[in-house]
C-alpha cells in the first residue's frame, strides 16, 4: 500500500524531474556552497572537467607499469587521491569526474574531507595508525570506549554484540560460524563436547565437521572465499572453477515494475520465493541459517518488499534457523536509514547483521545468545584494524552533524525520479527504475547498451556502475546531493539521446 | 651434515651463554645504545618495569567494559601504544613487558618506530592513509611504483607477480583460486569453457564447481576462514563445529633433538612422511596443490629439514601439482633470511608463497604461469589497504638499513644457544630447544608446565606465548637483539629456579 502510494506521488512529480534536474544542473555552479552544508570539504569543482579520454594516457602508463606484476584486467583508472574533492574523483590524469561509483560503494564521505584528514593528522591518533594490533588479545587503551563510541552507536536494534574483521568476506565467514557454535550446541542439548568431536574435526571428518549448511538466494553475492562463495550466485566468473559446499539456494522475488501496477503479480512472487525457502528449510535439517542481502546490490539491484523480509523473518523463528543480513553493501547510510534493515519493521531482529565498506571496517553485531562461551573460537591475528574506527567515527560524526541521512533520501528522491522521467522518454532503452535512499538502478535493453552508456557517461565526467546482465546503478557516497543528482541526469539524458 | 655441524657449534658455545645472558642482562642498561645502532626508536626501557600483576586493575577494567559488547577471553592485557617503545610494551597498569609475543608475530619494528612514526605524519601520505580504495578498479597514483618499491623489492625468486588481500585468510583462501584456476584450464587442455560449466558453478555444482582439494599437513595452521579451515589441523577449538571440505592431510615430520644425535631417525621420519604425501598424491588426482609452512608454527614449532622442502618440491613437480608456501608467519625477515624458504636451496621456486602479519600487507606471490587470464577473478572490494604498504616500506627500509637480518641471527642464536643450556640444566622440564633465526622454540613437559611458566614470565615483565600443547616460542619484533635475549633467558633461568 505504501509501495503503491509512494509511486503514484513519484509518478506525479516524475514530470517536474528532469527539468529540475537540469535547473540543478544549471545551478551546480552553486553547488559547492549547498555541498558545504552537506559537510563536503570545500573546493569540489562545479561539474565534471574532462580533458582526455578516460582512462587517459597517466592512466594507461600506470596500468601498463603495474601489469609487469599484478593482474591488472579490472583497473578502470589510478586516482589522484589529492586532488579529488568531494564526489569527485579527479584521475590521474586530471580529469574530474561525479563519482556514482565511489570504490564499489565503500567511500562513504567522500574524497578529502576535512574531519577525515584532520583525523589522520591528529596526533592523539597517530599511535594507533603506526601500529596494527592483535586486537582480540592485545587491544590498544581506549579500544572499548572506541567500540562504544562508534560500532555499538549505530548498532541494529536488538544486536547487542559486535565483532570486528578486516574485509566483507571475513564478516560472513566468521558470522556463520558463530551460527554453527550455536547449532551445535543445540544438537548438543547441554552434554560435553566428546572426545569423538574433537578427535574427528581435525580432519575435516562428522562429527566433529558437522554438515550445517547455510541458505541463500539466487542472485545472491556474499563474497568470495570459500565459505562466502558458497552463498554466491551472481555470475560464473566469480564461482567457475573454485571447489564450493554443495549448500542450497532459493529463488529471490523478481518484481515487476512499476510496483503499483504489479500489486498481486509481485505479492504472488514473493509468496513463491518464500514458499521455497520453507521447502528447504523442512527438507533439509542441516539448514541452519537463511543469509540475505536487503537489496541484491552485485547480483542486479534486485529489491523485495518489507513484507517479503517480514515474512522470511517469521519463517526462520517458526523453522528455528537464524536470518543473517548481510548489510555490506546496504549499511551505513545509503538506503535513507543508517541500516536497509530499519525500514521492514520487523518483529524479531535478525539474528547477525554484516558489514564493511562504507564502515571502513568490516564485522558483524549478533545478538546476545550467539556468543562463543569458548575464547578463541572466532578470532585471527588482526581482527580488523583500529585505524578504520577512526575513520567510522568521522563518518558517523559527519551522519549526525550533517543529516546525510536526509540528505540520501532527498537525492535518492531525485535520482529516482529524474530516472523515471528518462524511461518515459526512452522507453526502448530503460525499464524498472528502482532504488531506496541513494541505492537507485534502472536496467538497460541490453548488456551491451548498458556498458556502451556507462562508457559513454565516463567520457562525460560521470562515473557509475553496473550489476546484473543489463543494470545500471548508482552509489554515490553519503554527502551525495540532489543538485550532483541533477549534474548525472543531464548527462545521463546527453547520452541517451547520442543513442537515439 | 650442516644440521648436525651447526649442533656440535652451538652445543660449544651453549656453555657460554647463559653466563654471556646474565651479562647482557646486566648490559640492558646500555640496551638502548646498542638499540638504537639496530634502529629501535629512543626511550626503550633498560629493563621490565612491572608495577601490578598482569593483566592489572586498568587492563581488567577495559575487558569488563568490552565485554558489554564484544568476546573478551582472548584478551591479554590492553596496551598503552604511545607509552611503549621499541621491544617493550606498555600496558595500560603502566608496566614495561619485553615483548617476545609481538601481537602474534605481527608487529615488524617494535613500538614508536620514528620512521614509522615519521611515515604516519608524512603529509605526503595523508591522503592515502584517509582513504581506503577499491585497489583492484581505482588505485591511487603511485601504486605501480609502491608496489614495485616494497612488494616486488622482496619477491621471492622466481615469482614475479604479487597481488594483495587484506588478511593472511585471504591470501591463502585467493591463492588457492589462482592454483584452482590454473588445474580448471589444464583439464580443460585449451577448450573453451562450457555453457554446463558457467551454469552449474551457480549453484555449487560440477563440473563447474569442481571437487578440487588442497593437501595440507597434520599440525598445520592456515587460517579460519572456510577454505582455510580445511587446510588447519591444530586444535579442535580452532575447527569444531564448522563444515570444512573433506580435503587430505599427512603426517608432518616428528624430529628428534638434539639433530646431530637423531641424524638417521630424522631422515627416516621425513622420508615417512614424504612417502605419504607421494601415496596421497597419485591416490587422489583431485589434489592439486600441497600447502605447507617452512615451520609450523601454531602446530608447536614444528621443523624439517631443507632436504625435506627440496624433496617435497621435487615430488609435487613430478606429480605436476603446486606447492604454496605459507610464509605468514615466518616471513618477513623473522627466520634470518626475508622469506624461510629461501634457507632451502630449491631447485625450483615454489609456485606460490602467502604472507601477511609482519608484512603488514597481506597476500601472496605467485609464479607468471598462475596469473588469470580474464579479469575479476581474483578480486574483491579493497584487496588490502595501500596504507599498509607505507608501513611495509618502512620495515623494508629498515631491514636494510640497520641489517635487521643479522641482528636476528645473532639474536636468534643467542636465543637458542640460552635454551639450550637451560634444558641441560632443568631436563625434567625443558626439551627439545631449536629454531632458525628468532623464530626459536623449546618444549616443556607439560601442558600445564608451560602455561604456569608463560604466567609466571610476563608477571616479571616478560611476554611470551605458547604453541602446540606444551611448547613456549619466541615471537620477537625484527629489533629484538641478543641483549633483549639476555633479559629473556635470565627471567626465564629465575622462574625455572622458582619451580624446582
């Protein structure tokens, strides 16, 4: 019902978008002092400055040089971290560039920002950016204030714990093994870990390498190690070839849009998808977990409704397996509220929610009863990195102090409208403009079209991504505004029209 | 034959060093000359100053706080980072403690290093240490050049090619899909890859998802992460209860020591055990790769011969499988030479070698023929952290600088030579002393020995850690000198008088 008054409101003001887009875009010479309220640091340019093609020839050299010793076939181009400023990334060609695109979605405050550098100059932090500590055995003076202060600040209601990794794989590797301590605990009823267990664990045999398996979602993307890749169904390059556990998948809504035309059709969907989950789920009791991403963001920003994830919450509770959210691309900030959770209005938390990029570290919050009662048990050297609390703290202080929160969600507003007005115009080009906060896609005809307008809109200074076969999605970071909006939509309609 | 030279040396000069120990220690005084010459920062402590108990009432209070929100049981004690220095630790009771433990043989040049120190308010490094990129699409400026000053600058020979992981879990989990890869396309003997293939890999099944295994050895140390974990044949805290592949080990070898008395035993027990690795090999052609650490560490300090590395280097060249080679732990200069390998004399490089901890960085190093041919394949959101690589170009500096591998030698020599002589004098409690460079080790004969003995060491100011069941080794940072070593070896003469 909201979905569907939410698009018919879209819809009326979809016709004043793209010309507000353009007023904006006319207007982004003011930009800097609307950014500035936005806590961007100052002296981001008004709009894209393009002088070569990109990648330029500073780029290509460098590709060219670093390629006698790494593999270098994902290199778009090498960035001039000192002169960028704001959301825009200035190459190392000096080409100054929107960036939708901001590091895969983990820039989370834009480039120099003055509290960040100012942080990074701060003497008071110095020791703590010299040193990189085993921080599960000797934590820096400071460290449990610093949690408190910063992980624990924007803790998902209900998660009262908190445990620090240094990437987005690691968070989900080690979130489901707190998931099978707990499972097999459970099996355990209360008696001693036996002999047997132990003896038989170390190699690799039952019972004590027990066959849990966790669900997940076709489309899905966990990560890339093995455990993670397991839950991963995006594309075969990430997968071929990479031994994985034979765990199962289930099907993810496809919706339809627009969502208010397609009411039944995509409730009848999400009951189908859910129908399988419990299948599974009742088939098979060595599922002991449901991991899901709030937007499939890599596998094609492929959204459900809060009532899908409502309802796949109460199934798990009723089937007793835990729900894993894996909030490494939806989290902090970016879908309006701080996590892309907060908006199903759930009943029951999820049991683990995951994070990395925009965090800066990566971790997951459990809630009270998965802790290890063992030390040891999830743990490695390095646990993360204090350096990037940090960092998170920056962020965090700039969310609060700035509204970026309102912020995401008026220039996702005008993303997705701006959007909506440009498949109304190029309806043989785009479809299903989508998005929450600043999580905003729309698909193209074709893969092809996709990576020739993505290509096109870099050679006029705006850099966005893609996912799926034929997506095009923005993830700018949080200081993203309507008027930088309006700066892409009137580029995104140049090229559109050069296809015409 | 050199084994057995260098015993009959050290077992002369063992006599002396006890008495050369209590000297240095009387030495420590002067430590901070001698210190400084090997580059530690000024101000190290002449000796352990210890105030409270350790953990104190300030380190417990800490843990308490955190335990509000995060796992606390490994936790040790907290640490003062701005009060410690060079090889001494600060905790945060305000007590000096001689660090032989160096946050798990992670931390490379001590305490406040100043050219770590220098290199953290570099202004010029600001803007990296501000911003953690996507290395894979948009490295920074200067990327190419970092990366061939500090990775590339110690290769090992004969692998050309680094790429980087943010983690040793990750290093060993990607180098195993560069291996992965690489016996796909052999198997493939240049055909295209298949449609079943690209399909079936979606969904964890063959052929796309192959059954390809990884053997490891029993007693090894790889990692937690799901992969990793398969390869890890420790202890059952580390393994229980998490689904692992069903992948083989074999026995690693059990040497005798004193080496010069066990010279036949040993060679028998490695020629066992490299019979094993032959069997399992030709049994099983799913196996295409044999991890292994130059010692295991984690396992107890476990060694083997150079002959024995040269043999099992030649056995996985005939039996065309890779060897990877985890020098996460031993490289970086710990064993006297940067990486323990080199110590072997192969005839062949191995194809791979993994690192992280006192790198810094971490990932791994993999000869031409293992680079990818499509891009995206090994990959993923950060691969690592570019402000690791100023870290990693200051220890690099300073390895050479202050010819950090013959202080570790000599260190390292005075380290065992000590042990030695303190098994020959308490032989109910101490056995078996042996080591390469600083990476030195001595068994007790208890469990419970060990554990009061390592309490009882760090409550006179001298952290050290355990491995194994019932081994105590030394982990020192690359500043650790033979005086540091002194101070050790008379702490530790005290309390194994202490329990007679």
């Amino acid at each position: 019902m909201l979905a569907r008054a939410l698009e018919r409101c879209a819809r009326r003001r979809a016709r004043e978008a793209i010309s507000r887009a353009s007023r904006d875009a006319r207007a982004s010479t003011r930009a800097s002092s609307s950014s500035s309220r936005a806590g961007t640091s100052n002296g981001e340019p008004a709009a894209p400055v393009v002088r070569t093609p990109i990648p330029g020839p500073a780029s290509r050299r460098a590709v060219e040089a670093l390629s006698a010793h790494a593999d270098v076939g994902s290199i778009r181009y090498f960035v001039d971290v000192d002169a960028s400023r704001g959301n825009y990334v200035v190459d190392a060609d000096g080409n100054a560039v929107l960036d939708l695109y901001a590091h895969i979605a983990s820039l989370p405050v834009g480039y120099n920002h003055e509290k960040m550098l100012a942080a990074m100059r701060d003497e008071a932090n110095v020791g703590i950016l010299a040193h990189r500590p085993a921080l599960g055995n000797n934590p820096p003076i400071g460290w449990d204030d610093r949690v408190a202060r910063t992980l624990m600040r924007v803790a998902p209601k209900g998660l009262t714990r908190a445990t620090t990794m240094a990437c987005g794989a690691c968070a989900n590797e080690h979130a489901m093994k707190a998931v099978f301590i707990s499972a097999a605990n459970a099996r355990r009823g209360g008696r001693e870990i036996s002999e047997e267990e132990k003896v038989s664990c170390l190699t690799n045999q039952a019972p004590g390498s027990p066959g849990f398996k966790v669900l997940s979602f076709d489309g899905a993307f966990h990560g890339r190690t093995a455990a993670c890749l397991s839950l991963t169904h995006t594309k075969w390059i990430h997968k071929l070839d990479f031994p994985t556990f034979d765990w199962p998948s289930c099907p993810f809504p496809k919706l339809k849009y627009p969502l208010d035309k397609f009411e039944r059709e995509n409730a009848e969907e999400e009951a189908r998808c859910l129908a399988e989950v419990e299948k599974a789920l009742t088939r098979d009791r060595d599922v002991v977990a449901v991991i899901v991403e709030p937007m499939q963001a890599e596998g094609g920003d492929n959204h459900a409704s809060a009532d899908f994830f409502r309802k796949l919450r109460a199934l798990t509770k009723r089937e007793n397996v835990r729900m894993i959210v894996d909030e490494v691309q939806t989290g902090c900030g970016s879908s309006g509220t701080f996590w892309a959770h907060e908006a199903w209005g759930l009943e029951h938390p999820p049991d683990i929610v995951t994070f990395s990029k925009k965090m800066q570290i990566a971790g997951f919050y459990a809630a009270a009863d998965l802790a290890p009662e063992l030390p040891y048990r999830i743990f490695n050297t390095w646990m993360g990195d204090p350096a990037k609390l940090i960092q998170l703290e920056v962020v965090l202080d700039c969310i609060e102090e700035h509204h970026l929160l309102d912020v995401v969600k008026s220039a996702g507003e005008t993303l997705l409208n701006g959007l909506r007005e440009l498949q109304e115009k190029y309806p043989s080009i785009l479809a299903n403009a989508r998005g929450v906060g600043t999580l905003v896609a729309i698909d193209c005809d074709t893969s092809a079209r996709r990576d020739a307008l993505l290509h096109a809109l870099l050679q006029k200074g705006v850099d966005i991504g893609g996912c799926g076969s034929a997506t095009i999605r923005a993830r700018p970071g949080l200081l993203f505004t309507s008027a930088h909006a309006g700066v892409f939509l009137e580029r995104f309609e140049r090229v559109l029209a050069a296809e015409m």
